[in-house]
C-alpha cells in the first residue's frame, strides 16, 4: 500500500512568505499616487490593505469529504513481501487506487508553506483548486488500513496548518498599523514635499503621464477587495479645527449644560434659541477675535459654527429630545453643512422628558444606523459619545461627531 502526490508545506519557509507579504503591502502603498493617497480616507485605504493582505490558512471540511476509485496498475518491485528476482525492472500486477477528496476554505497557497514548526515527515496530497486530493494505492486494500491511513494524514494536516495559524496570527494582528504608518509617513512626506514647492514661487508642472486611477495588483487567487475610491486631483489641505481646541470647545459647552442642569428654573421657560445664545455668549468670550479669524456666528435659528477662510470648520446643533427619528434628520442636516473633510461636529441634546436613562441608550443605537455611520470611537462619559461619520457625497471624506446629551428639569 502506497500513498501518492506531493508531499504538502516544503515548497517555502514561513519567515519568507512573511517578509515577502510585508514587502509587497509597503509597496502597493507607494505606488498609489501621491494626490490619491492624500485625498483618500486613511483609515479606510488602511482596512482595504488589511483585507487584501490578510493571511487566510486553509480549514478542511471533513463533512464535505469524498472518495473515489479506479483500477489501476502497481509497481511491486520494491515489495519486501514478495520474491522477486530483479528488482531494478518494474513488476506491475492489478491493484486498486482510492482518492480522498477533501474541500477546504482559505488560501492554498499555504499548503506549500513549511510553518515554523514542522516534522521530518510531512503529509502527502495534491491541490486541486479548493480541494486536497488524497491518493492511495495498493493490492490488498483492506477497509481498516485505509479508513487509519486517511485518519492519520488528515491528522498530520491539520496539524501543519494549527502551527501556520500560530505563525500567521500576530502577522495579520499588525498589518492595519503597519499599513497606518507607511501611509501616513508617506503623507506627510508627500506634504512636506508640496510645501517645499510652494515656497519656491514657481508654478508646478504638470505630469502629462500621471497616473489617473490605480488598480492594484491580485497577489493570491481571491477576490480582491476594492481600493477606495479618491480623486487624484491636486491636494489643498483644507482648515480644519485641532483636537485641542474642538476638545476645549467641548468642555465649555460640557460646563455650560451642568449649570443649566443644577439651575433648571432659570432655563425652564427658554426655548432652543435663547438656550443656544447662552451658549453663544460662553463660546465668543473665549474665541471672539482670535487672529486666526475664527469666530462664532449665529446663522439662522440652528447653528453654532465657526469659520475659517470663509469655510465652517465646526458646526453644532442644539435640539430638545424629541425621539430618533429626529436626531437622524438632525444628523442629515449636518451632514448637508458639512462639505470639508476631516473636521468636526456635535449634537447637544437637552431632554425635557422622563427616563433619561432609556434617552441615553436610544441615541447610539439611533447613530449606528445612520448609512454614513462609519464606526463609534467612544464614550467621554455616560452622556458624552464620539463617532467617526463619512460625508454624504464622499465617503473618504470623514468627520467626528460628537453627541452630547444632558438633562434639563423642567
């Protein structure tokens, strides 16, 4: 009895397949175009590289398994059982070939990949597009025999790809921040470079050549996640708030609405405007006249906004709780203001009504189901909660939004 095909996980080491991944992952990142790249939402070109790169080792589906077999011829020359006068001729007598057809998922690749941990005898089969192919052949196939050879080489497999699963895991683990690193050490390159040459007072010329899109490479047989889309247009860094200042805006709105909380019968009788002029009053006489030109406006009955160059780089609502349904409008209506990237917003929700508590838990489940949600970033505190929203027309362009909800007695 004789077991065919190739032996499984000799082709290459795992420490080269490893240092090769990473190389090519670096390398697609500098080859995307240099407008692209800083256009392009950098969290979102970070999770595209994760799922592109993401090492996948193969699980066998024992449930799927198959067999087959055929007649066929054996070479029995090296048979110590039999007497055979020259052994350096081949003897072929009837026999019977039997083939394992196990399916799997992942990559197949890695069936050729020796994992860090390995035997000196590893299991033998051939890759069929997502199926392993188990031979075995033999004049005198019993039952038991073959039911314990294909036990044991299923064991042995799956044996390999646990060690390969050990191996791979911390490299995935790392590809998101390895991927955040290069991209941004490249963006502020990229910006460092076209501040240089702005400085120069010359005009830039334009490449005639210049890559319009990018199509990234396949590197393994999947379907190839999609690289996000992003203009390669010439990058204008637009205004945008620090963290800094949007975390001390917040706090003087957090100190504002605790006052209105310990002194509701001073508030009781003002509705949403005269509430937010209070606001107004606290905001201004921290930013009025700063020579950034970055001021606080009333415009209309809504907002709260500041703006630089002519252009708002943060707006926040103020709406008395009147269910979900109007704290998704309300995001709607920021979402249409906002028509910048990377800046930041807040909703400050007064609630007049009972059962704040169930207010509380109403207002992330509201968020999260918003389409342009793109993921929760936190909570400040139990009335304090930060998400991270794409604009409506663009979904590399991100936002923070930041809701802040407080109880106002009546």
């Amino acid at each position: 009895m004789t077991l065919g095909e190739d032996y499984l996980f000799g082709h290459t080491d795992w420490f080269s397949i490893r240092d090769r991944h990473k190389q090519a992952m670096l390398k697609e990142i500098d080859a995307v175009e240099g407008n692209r790249l800083l256009n392009i939402s950098v969290d979102d070109l970070c999770r595209y590289i994760e799922k592109k790169y993401t090492i996948n080792v193969p699980s066998l589906n024992r449930d799927g398994i198959v067999l087959d077999y055929h007649e066929t011829k054996i070479d029995v020359r090296h048979d110590p059982h039999r007497v055979i006068r020259y052994r350096n001729r081949s003897i072929y007598v009837d026999g019977t070939a039997i083939e394992v057809i196990v399916p799997f998922t992942g990559d197949a690749e890695m069936f050729s990949v020796q994992p860090s941990r390995y035997t000196s005898n590893p299991p033998r089969a051939q890759i069929l597009n997502n199926n392993l192919k188990i031979l075995i052949q033999g004049t005198d196939l019993t039952s038991d025999r073959v039911t314990s050879i294909i036990s044991n080489t299923l064991s042995s497999i799956e044996s390999y790809l646990d060690w390969q699963r050990n191996d791979v895991r911390s490299f995935n683990d790392q590809i998101f921040e390895m991927a955040k690193e290069k991209i941004t050490r490249r963006r502020k390159k990229l910006l460092r470079d076209q501040d240089l040459v702005s400085s120069l007072g010359f005009a830039l010329k334009q490449r005639e050549n210049s890559a319009q899109t990018y199509v990234a490479p396949e590197i393994r047989r999947r379907v190839a996640p999609k690289m996000p889309a992003a203009t390669t247009a010439p990058y204008v860094p637009e205004p945008t708030l620090s963290d800094d200042d949007f975390e001390h805006i917040l706090s003087i709105i957090d100190n504002m609405a605790e006052v209105m909380e310990r002194s509701p019968s001073a508030f009781k009788s003002m509705d949403e405007e005269a509430i937010r002029m209070h606001f107004l009053v606290q905001l201004n006489g921290h930013y009025q006249g700063q020579a950034t030109g970055e001021t606080f406006n009333f415009n209309g009955k809504t907002d709260i906004l500041i703006r630089v160059n002519g252009k708002n780089i943060f707006i926040a609502e103020c709406k008395f709780w009147s269910g979900p349904k109007v704290l998704t409008e309300t995001v709607d209506q920021l979402l249409d203001y906002a028509s910048w990237r990377d800046t930041k917003v807040a909703i400050i929700v007064f609630n007049r009504q009972r059962n704040f508590t169930h207010i509380l838990e109403s207002i992330p489940e509201a968020i999260g189901k918003h389409p342009n949600c793109k993921r929760t970033v936190g909570r400040k505190s139990e009335t304090i909660s930060r998400y991270v929203f794409s604009h409506k027309d663009d979904p590399n362009r991100e936002l923070v939004l930041v809701v802040m909800a407080f109880d106002v007695p009546i």
